[in-house]
C-alpha cells in the first residue's frame, strides 16, 4: 500500500490483513459464519446468544444515521458490556469453545462500527464485487484457458459499464446479445 495506512481496514480475520489500518473492524459476516458452524455442530447454548447479540448489533449499525451520539455510544458500551457477559460464560460444547476462543481473541475489533459511523459492520460490498468471478472461476475449473479468462473479463467490462450507467446487468448483458450495448 506505498506506506498509506488507511483509518479503518474491514476484512475477515485474515492475519495478512491485520494492522492495515489505525482501526480494524473485523466483518461481523464472517463471524456470523463461523457462529453458525458452531450452531450446526450442536451448540445450543453459547453460539445461538452470541449469533443473537451480533444481529442485534448489526441491526443498530443500520440505524446508526436516525441516532443521536450518545444513544449510539451507549449502543456501543452496551453491545461491549452485553458480550463480556457471553465470555464468561461456561461453555461445553467443543464447537462453542472453538469460536469462544475466536471471539476472545477477535473482540476488540467487534463494534467499531458502533463508534464511527462511517465504517460499516461487514465488508460484503467488497465481497459482491468478486463474487462473480469466484463463481465463474468454480463454474469454468478456474482460467486455465484464453477463453475463460476473456470471457469472464468481457463480462466484467460490461456489467461493471452497465452499473456506472445505471442499468441493470441483466439489461447489458440482452443489449450486448443483441447487438445494441454501448460502451460508456
């Protein structure tokens, strides 16, 4: 990054990603996903309160521009003081211990986004824009050819066209077919 450190870096728990920014939101997603994991191996007890409060949190970030700032601190020290009470609990399921684990090592980086307003919960936005070239990669057996990979870039250029226009891709996509796509 050239020696630019921006002032908030939102990822996963990635450990190349940490300390990237002076702050670091971990994304609640990626939490929840491992939350749930934790539920479908069988615990019932401690993963389900947890998945529960980071709803709940992620549900007041969403609010967070009808609030006023001491409601949203006090969201904050609240979201804090509720999940110091979900790690202290005692937890027997060896799933449940896993993301304690997780979530002890992980929980200073929890709600920043309940103090800055201008840093989101998750980073899902970033996460959209691979996602179709994770899906196509899996679809196609990865760009292991010239065509795949000139396919996919061709794609790319005109659903990434169509957003900066307004259209839908769909749209770009039947107007490329059909031979009427202009390229912006």
């Amino acid at each position: 990054m050239g020696g630019h450190q921006p002032d908030v870096w939102v990822s996963d728990r990635y450990a190349g990603q940490q300390e990237l920014g002076k702050e670091h939101q971990v994304c609640l997603a990626h939490v929840l996903r491992d939350v749930q994991y934790a539920i479908d191996c069988g615990d019932t007890a401690f993963a389900p309160k947890v998945r529960d409060h980071l709803r709940w949190a992620i549900r007041i970030g969403k609010r967070r521009s009808s609030l006023k700032d001491t409601t949203l601190a006090t969201y904050a020290a609240k979201a804090d003081n509720l999940l110091t009470r979900l790690v202290q609990m005692p937890v027997a399921h060896p799933a449940g211990r896993v993301l304690l684990k997780q979530i002890k090592a992980w929980r200073s980086k929890f709600f920043i986004f309940l103090t800055n307003r201008n840093v989101p919960a998750t980073n899902n936005i970033s996460e959209r824009e691979i996602r179709p070239s994770v899906v196509f990669r899996k679809v196609t057996n990865g760009f292991r050819s010239d065509w795949g990979a000139q396919i996919h870039a061709g794609y790319r250029s005109v659903t990434g066209t169509a957003r900066l226009s307004g259209k839908s891709a769909l749209v770009a996509i039947r107007e490329l077919v059909d031979g009427r796509f202009v390229v912006a």
